[in-house]
C-alpha cells in the first residue's frame, strides 16, 4: 500500500509493508472510514503507552 498526502503544505508518500498496510485499513475501518483520523488516534494511543 501507498499513502500520499494531498495537503499542499505537507506533501508525502509512504509505502507499507502489508501487515502495516492491514492494520490501517483496519483502524480506518473503527474510525468510520477516515483515514486521517485513524493514523491520529493511533498516535495519541501509543503516546498514552509511551512507546511513541
């Protein structure tokens, strides 16, 4: 999987491993299909754990 970013200020594309890339499909499928908000809550949640 590859992600791009279509923000103008903050352009990026990154690619995923496949079990990376299954886990945010399924963290995107919890977040009611927002992509953004899914990588944002799992930032929060491992900063919560301070693994981030």
């Amino acid at each position: 999987m590859v992600l791009h970013s279509n923000d103008v200020d903050r352009r990026f594309t990154v690619r995923l491993d496949p079990e990376t890339a299954r886990i945010l499909k399924e963290l995107t499928k919890r977040a009611g299909g927002s992509r953004t908000r899914a990588i944002k809550e799992a930032l929060r949640a491992k900063q919560r754990e301070g693994t981030l």
